[in-house]
C-alpha cells in the first residue's frame, strides 16, 4: 500500500513540475502516471548497470556524474511515453533533480 501511495504521490509531483520547470510539459495525469511507473522500471533495471559502467567518472566527479545518468533515464522516458515532453537534455537533469528531491522528502 505504501508503495502505491508513493507511485501516486510522485505522479501528482509530476504533474505540476512543468508549472515549475518551463521546458517540461505533461499532458494528462494518465501520462504522469506513466512517466512515474517507466521512471520506476528504468531506475531498477538500466541505472544500476549505467552506474556500474560509469564508475571511474563517478569516482573522478565524486558522484556528480549521477545526475547526468538520472537525467538520461528521464530523457529514455520522453522517447517512450507520449505526451511527455523535455525540451532538452538539461531540462531532463533539472527535472531528475526536482524529482529526487520531492521523493526523498515524502520518504
């Protein structure tokens, strides 16, 4: 149940974030609550072997290049998802960014 209610909480923060970062636009909360449930399934399966590849340049930037990795998983998830738009690469970091810290904040 928790974790439904997790799943749902990120969706509405998905929804408002492109009244937030003006280079986001999300049509409809059927698609937030896409962008939430592929953002899921991208963050357990890819990032771990993107992290795994990537650790000598995480190493080198003491982690930093982390959010250039979650920033890719959320530009993977405009590609599949209609109705999801990012203008460009640096908007799908600051988007990642918002939405790390929205999610550690309701832990």
């Amino acid at each position: 149940m928790q974790m439904l209610l997790k799943w749902l909480f990120t969706s509405l923060f998905i929804l408002i974030l492109p009244y937030i970062i003006r280079g986001v636009k999300v049509t409809n909360f059927i698609t937030a609550v896409l962008v939430a449930l592929v953002l899921g399934i991208l963050n357990a399966i890819i990032k771990p072997i993107l992290v795994f590849l990537t650790l000598p340049i995480n190493i080198i930037t003491l982690g930093l290049f982390t959010l250039v990795i979650n920033g890719f998983m959320v530009f993977i998830a405009t590609k599949l998802i209609p109705g999801f738009e990012i203008t460009n690469f640096w908007y799908a970091i600051l988007f990642a960014i918002v939405l790390s810290i929205f999610n550690w904040l309701i832990k």
